[in-house]
C-alpha cells in the first residue's frame, strides 16, 4: 500500500439521476480536507429516484455495481465508501465485502442525532416511511426516532423546486418539533445543504444527512494496515466481469 497516495473516497450515489450527484458533489467537495480524494460515481442502472421497495433493492444491486469497478488496487485500496442515499441500500452487503469502513446517509445521520438525544427525521415521498423505521429498527435506533414527516413532494421534486421546498420542508420540520425530541435530521440525497437554509425556521438543530455521512465516515478512517480483503462469499453467474474479478474473502 503506497502510504503517500491521497485517502480516496468513494461516494455512490445509487440512483441514475446526474443531479442528485451533483448536488452531492456540491455541497460534500468544499468540506474535503488536504490529502483526501472524493471518488463520485452514480449509479450505472436503476431508478433515477428511489422512492420504493422495489427501487430501493435494486439500488442495493447498483451500488455493490458501483463498488466493484472502483474500489481499487491491493496498492491503493479505498479508505472508505459513503452511500449517497437517505436509506442506505446495500449497507450490509458492502460493509460484508469491503476491507474498508462503509457508511449511508440514513446510519450516519442517525449516529450525529442520537447524541443529541431522541430525533425525528424530515423526508420526501410517502413510501419512505416504513422504510426508514424499518432501517433505523434494524441498526439499533428504533427506540431514539420518535417520527418520521414525510412530505408528499419526493426528493426529487424537492431538489427541482428550492422555492417549494424551502416552504413545504420550514412546515413539516416545525410538525416534527413537536414530538420531543432533540434534534431533526433533513434525510435525502436531493436535500443536501437544505437544513443550513432552513435552520433559521426552526428551534431545534437541523442535520444534513449529506454531511453527517461524510462527517461519520471520515472518522471511520481505515488503519494503515488493513486487516481484512476485499471479497464475496459466493461466485457469480450472468453479472458484469467486474464482480468476478474480486476475490473470494479472505484471499491474499
């Protein structure tokens, strides 16, 4: 491993739309420091928004897609993976098969609010819902998220119209506030660099799912030896040569 390469990145964003990378890109880039490098790929199929069950999954499929055309050499490995998503597909599996620390907006944003103390989140798209209680469920959160607003407008839509969304996002972030809790975390992708705009219209700290993930995964940082590889359990069959290329875990 060359120790004087630059710390590289990878940001997924696992939906097909080039705006919502962008907007990533945007907000994220500014905040990283000297000697880190941000890798930014979007997702190669899929849908351009994740607003289901069904395009959340096969965001899942984009994003380990994504992770093995970029994930680099045994020389110069990648330090850490942020999926660019408020919902975090693929979290489990990329964090089964990278030798480096994985993280999603949703789990990184969940972290910065539960030190604060009982949190509600602020989203778009209706379907979301149980999706997220399901996920927060599932890593330990469940009884710290005490509501979830959703505001019919996805994400999307939201990041297309700054005016509507200033004014549909200031009303369900004042409804979240009073359910107890400490802090409301502003989740989605398209939403980046929103709660710095919307602070001003609320009581109770605002986080930005963006940059909670990126805050969280750098303090994840990846040890100057790696202790784990790369790799999958299972061989692949009709996938691009990409995932065959990775080695079986725990291969030298």
């Amino acid at each position: 491993m060359d120790t004087t390469a630059p710390r590289r990145y990878l940001l997924i964003n696992p939906n097909t739309n080039p705006l919502t990378t962008q907007r990533l890109q945007e907000v994220l880039q500014p905040q990283v420091p000297p000697g880190v490098q941000l890798l930014v790929q979007t997702a190669r199929f899929g849908a351009p928004y994740i607003a289901c069950e069904a395009s959340h999954a096969v965001a899942a499929h984009a994003c380990l897609d994504a992770w093995t055309t970029h994930r680099g050499s045994p020389d110069q490995p990648l330090d850490g993976v942020l999926i660019g998503c408020f919902g975090d597909p693929g979290l489990f599996a990329l964090r089964e098969v990278s030798g480096s620390p994985v993280t999603g907006l949703a789990e990184a944003s969940f972290i910065r609010a539960a030190a604060l103390g009982p949190f509600a989140i602020v989203t778009g798209g209706e379907r979301w819902k149980p999706m997220l209680q399901r996920l927060a469920n599932g890593l330990g959160y469940g009884n710290q998220l005490r509501h979830i607003e959703t505001v019919a407008p996805t994400g999307a839509a939201l990041q297309a119209d700054p005016d509507m969304a200033i004014q549909c996002l200031s009303q369900a972030c004042q409804n979240a506030a009073q359910h107890g809790v400490a802090s409301i975390i502003l989740g989605g992708a398209g939403l980046a660099g929103y709660a710095r705009l919307l602070q001003a219209h609320c009581d109770l700290p605002l986080i930005d799912s963006a940059q909670a993930g990126w805050e969280v995964l750098l303090q994840q940082q990846a040890p100057a030896a790696p202790t784990s590889h790369d790799g999958f359990f299972a061989p692949w069959v009709g996938l691009p040569p990409a995932f065959s290329q990775v080695p079986a875990k725990g291969d030298d």
